[in-house]
C-alpha cells in the first residue's frame, strides 16, 4: 500500500491534482511515443505546437472565451503584470485602482512608475483588509484608461461574487488565486490575468486573456516581449514560452473538463464543489469559540480562508499538531498573522473535512 499524500493548503505554489502528477510522472521520459521529455522539445517543434494549441483550446472552453480575445502564455508572474498592464494600457495617461488588499496595493504602487494613478476605493482599515467598497461609491474618472482590480485578494481572503460596475471603463482583474474556481463571464472585462502556481499549474506560467481592441497600445519603452501586440502576434512564440509549465496546466485544464459532482461536469462541477468546500469550512469556523474569521461575508474567499485562533499562544501547537495530522502549510501570511487555509481546486472535499476535524479536535482539546 502506498502512503497516501497529506492534504496541502498552501496558497501558491499550491497543490496540483495528484493525477496530474501522476501523468506526468507517467509521461517524463517519453511524451506520447516523441522519445523526449516535453522539456526537451523544441517549442517550435508540432509536439509542442499541439500542446499548447490544445490547452488554449480547452482555456477557451472551460472559460467561454469570445473569439475576440487573445489568450497569452507570458512569464514573469502577476507582479510583472503590475507594470506590463500599464505599459500596455495606460497610454502613459489616467488610470484607476481599488484597493482591497495586499495584491492590489501593490498593483497601484507599481502603476505609479507609469501612469497617473487614482484610488477609485480603498478597503483598508485599523483591522486590515477584510471587505469590499460599495461598488455604487466607487470614484471612476471617466477619462481613464482602465479600471483595476483583484477579484481573490490571496493573502487577505477577500473574493468579488459580483462583476463591478466600471461604467464604461475598460475593467482589468488579476484573478491569479481563483481563475478557474468558478465560472465567469469574460465579456464584462476587458483584460483579465494570474499567475498559475495557486490554481492552475506550476509557477512561471501567466496567462493574459485580453479583448484584442486593446492591443496595439504599448508606451515606446514597454519591452517587447511584454508587448501584448507583439505576444499576440507571435502565438506566445516571440520569446521561449514556459514549455513544461504550459504541458502541466495543460493537463490541469483536461482534469478540469473530467470532473463531476452532484450532476454538474467540468467547471461547474468545480466551482459547485468549491461552494460546498467553503460552507464546509466556514460553518466549522463560525460556529466555534476558538477560531475567529475576520472577512465580512459578503466577500469571504472561496479559495484563501485566513482565520485567527484568539489565544495565539496556541497558534505553534496548532501548525505542529496539523503536519501531524497530514495537513501541511497552514501558517498564515506573516502580514496578517493567524492560519490560512488555502482551498484551491486540487483540494478535494475529504481533505476540507479532514480540516474540519482537526480543528474541532483541536478546539476539544484547548477551548
Ligand atoms: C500570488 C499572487 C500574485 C503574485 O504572483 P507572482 O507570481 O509572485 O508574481 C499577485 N496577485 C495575486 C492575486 C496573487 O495571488
């Protein structure tokens, strides 16, 4: 019998569905009869060419994505997109941010490097982050280039359920820590981006799907291997694309479209069965006197559920007895503090409730 893998809830490099790693693992030496690694293929080469044209095409229909948007492979993770999206799409003129946590603070702190910058709401309090501005009091110039946005703010745990009202102005979201947990309507934004490692695949993958009437745009200075236009134009060629971490959310994307639960298949089942994984989680949270949660719950996260233990004199017990128990990488973020139990796709339900019993027993043993 092999040991079974602990139950893994980091927030990113996160893990990845144990059949992924097993197919991999399975097709390492040899992908598919080519008697190469995928990471010895040329990129240029028609294995690669089918892998990467397959994974785009399974992006495009787990996501619904309209033909009049570019897909793009990129490297350099979201914090490189903080300035590849103005470089892109600011004109070097206005454009907008709000704020509702670490990720997006950041994201308007590089934008300064390149464009004027307003903060259309800002969520910050005494507490830290932990909600969502009335959308209806958001100050959008109307002049200005984009709206920014993080729709799962990773470390804080705050997640949009609602598409915002930008009126008008084209809306940018960084969904790297929930992209693909749920479905969306790509429609309603104009550029939308991540890094894979939390949801989709390894890190050094980010993909950009962004509606192509706003490529062609790029400030003089803006690197060309960050040029969307140029990215596009070359099929995610124009530089080596992250081959093996392509194949790898390549693979993701198909255990996606194999999923089933209560009914529903592919991202439906997944983001039905996430729902069910946050109840879970939550309502075990809620209803104890140990743990504290500390998001208004109109926005709580589906993926990232920071929590507090109110006696953190207990908080090192609490991450030993975990690995203990085969649940790894529970340690908040060390700028909130507390635990954090990340949620992601890979997670299945039986590991949630593995959780779940860990903290009662816990909270039997310390309350
Ligand atoms: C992880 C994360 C980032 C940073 O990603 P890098 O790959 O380190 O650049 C940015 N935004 C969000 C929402 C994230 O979860």
């Amino acid at each position: 019998m092999v040991k079974p893998r602990p139950y893994n809830f980091s927030a990113g490099p996160a893990a990845i569905p144990e059949e992924v790693l097993q197919q991999a693992a399975d097709e390492m030496l040899d992908w598919h009869g080519s008697g190469m690694s995928v990471m010895e293929m040329s990129h240029r080469g028609p294995q690669f060419e089918s892998i990467i044209a397959q994974a785009e095409a399974d992006l495009r229909e787990l996501l619904q994505i309209p033909d009049d948007y570019a897909v793009l492979f990129m490297q350099g993770g979201a914090i490189a997109e903080n300035a590849i999206i103005p470089l892109n799409l600011s004109r070097g003129a206005k454009a907008d941010y709000v704020v509702t946590g670490s990720w997006s603070q950041k994201s308007q702190l590089e934008a300064r490097k390149y464009c004027d910058v307003h903060l259309s709401a800002s969520a910050h309090d005494d507490q830290g982050y932990g909600s969502i501005p009335d959308n209806a009091a958001w100050s959008i110039r109307p002049d200005a280039q984009y709206l920014h946005v993080c729709t799962n703010e990773t470390i804080d745990g705050v997640e949009f359920h609602f598409v915002p009202d930008s009126h008008g102005v084209p809306l940018v979201a960084d969904m790297s820590s929930h992209l693909l947990s749920r479905r969306i309507d790509v429609s309603r934004y104009a550029c939308i981006y991540g890094g894979a490692q939390k949801n989709i695949g390894p890190a050094g993958l980010t993909l950009v799907i962004i509606r192509r009437d706003l490529l062609g745009h790029a400030l003089p200075h803006c690197p060309s291997a960050f040029d969307y236009a140029v990215v596009a134009a070359n099929h995610s060629m124009f530089n080596t694309p992250p081959t093996y971490a392509i194949y790898i959310a390549g693979l993701v994307l198909q255990w996606i479209k194999r999923q089933r639960f209560e009914g529903l298949s592919g991202l439906a089942a997944v983001e039905s069965r996430n729902i069910a994984k946050a109840h879970l989680l939550y309502d075990a949270l809620d209803a104890s006197e140990l743990y504290e949660t500390r998001v208004a719950r109109d926005c709580r996260s589906r993926m990232n559920v920071p929590f507090h233990l109110r006696d953190t004199a207990l908080n090192a017990a609490f991450l030993q007895g975990a690995e203990g128990a085969g649940l790894l990488q529970l340690k908040g973020h060390k700028s909130v503090g507390g635990m954090r139990a990340s949620i992601y796709n890979a997670m299945p339900l039986e590991g949630v409730r593995a959780l779940v019993d860990y903290l009662k027993d816990f909270e039997k043993r310390h309350g």
